[in-house]
C-alpha cells in the first residue's frame, strides 16, 4: 500500500496493491498489519455504507463526544471528499484537507478523530463507504458549514447543491464546537 500526503499531515490518501486481469480485480481493502505500519492503529466497531446521487453533499459531519475516525471510499462512482481539523490544540486547527475518491481508483483516505468530514458526488451517484472508530452517536453529532467562507473550500461544484436540513444548518468554524 502506498501512502500518499494530502493537505493536512494526519490525513492520509492510501493506495492499496490491486491485482486485475480479464476477469476483474481484487485489493485488500483493510489489513491490520498493513494499516498500522503506515501508522494507522485503529480499531474499527461499525461500517457503514451510502448512496447518493450527483450533486449531493454531505457533510461536514463530526461528533463532539465519542469523535470518530474514519477509514474512507468509494465502491462506485467519484467523490469530491474534504476534512476539517477541528482540534484547538492542534497547529492545524481549521486547516482543510481535500481530494478525489473513486472506484476506479481503489483510493482510501484515513481521517482521525477530531475531524469534520463530508463529500460531495460528483458522478451520476456514488456508493461510499467507511469504516469508523466509535459508534454513531445522534446526541453529539455536529455539523460544521460546508460553505463557510473561513475554511475557503474549493468545491467543485455547477449549481447548488443537494443539501439534507442538518447540512444547511451547519455552523461557521467560528460558532462550532470543537475538540481541545
């Protein structure tokens, strides 16, 4: 597996071995041993797995309590993927990381604790699916305002677009609850 930088050091784009001929392909998406001696040493308790259609966005999603690290792609599709460092004491506090996931691709992103994420779909839909270090949680789920003008993240969008109620109350990075 290769590890690839992003725009922020604690995020990292993984690229696993793909092995492919005439019939198909097939990767590891998850190897412990592989996963920690890129220095990824997490447990993981839940998977979950979306759909969504182009345009959707999603995000960005985080839980001030029982925060949640998140082994993150896409199974078909492509996806627009962003994370925010939301740690006070962090020297990147605020700092955005973004990319492109695909299925074509067989990229990865690791996003540790103390993150917002969220991802919008760029294809006709996308299939994502992530893999998480702490159980969802309602009662300390946040949402951090995927437009806010501070984090100038360049979504590359064409309209506006396809928002949940919780997405289009996110808060300024300044009016969020953060981690210490």
């Amino acid at each position: 597996m290769d590890v690839i930088a992003t725009g922020h050091p604690d995020v990292l784009l993984l690229r696993p071995k793909v092995f492919g001929d005439a019939r198909g392909f097939f990767f590891e998406s998850y190897n412990r041993r592989v996963f920690s001696e890129a220095g990824i040493a997490a447990e993981f308790v839940q998977d979950n797995h979306s759909r969504s259609a182009k345009g959707v966005l999603r995000g960005l999603h985080y839980q001030i309590s029982q925060p949640q690290g998140k082994l993150v792609r896409v199974a078909a599709g492509e996806v627009f993927d962003v994370a925010v460092d939301l740690r006070r004491s962090s020297p990147h506090f605020g700092r955005v990381a973004s990319f492109r996931l695909s299925a074509e691709s067989h990229e990865m992103a690791w996003i540790p604790p103390g993150f917002a994420h969220g991802f919008l779909v760029l294809s006709e839909h996308a299939e994502f699916l992530y893999k998480t270090t702490d159980y969802y949680a309602p009662e300390f789920e946040r949402c951090l305002q995927w437009n806010d003008p501070a984090l100038a993240i360049a979504w590359p969008l064409q309209g506006d677009p396809l928002l949940s109620g919780k997405d289009r109350a996110g808060l300024p990075l300044a009016e969020c609850e953060v981690f210490a």
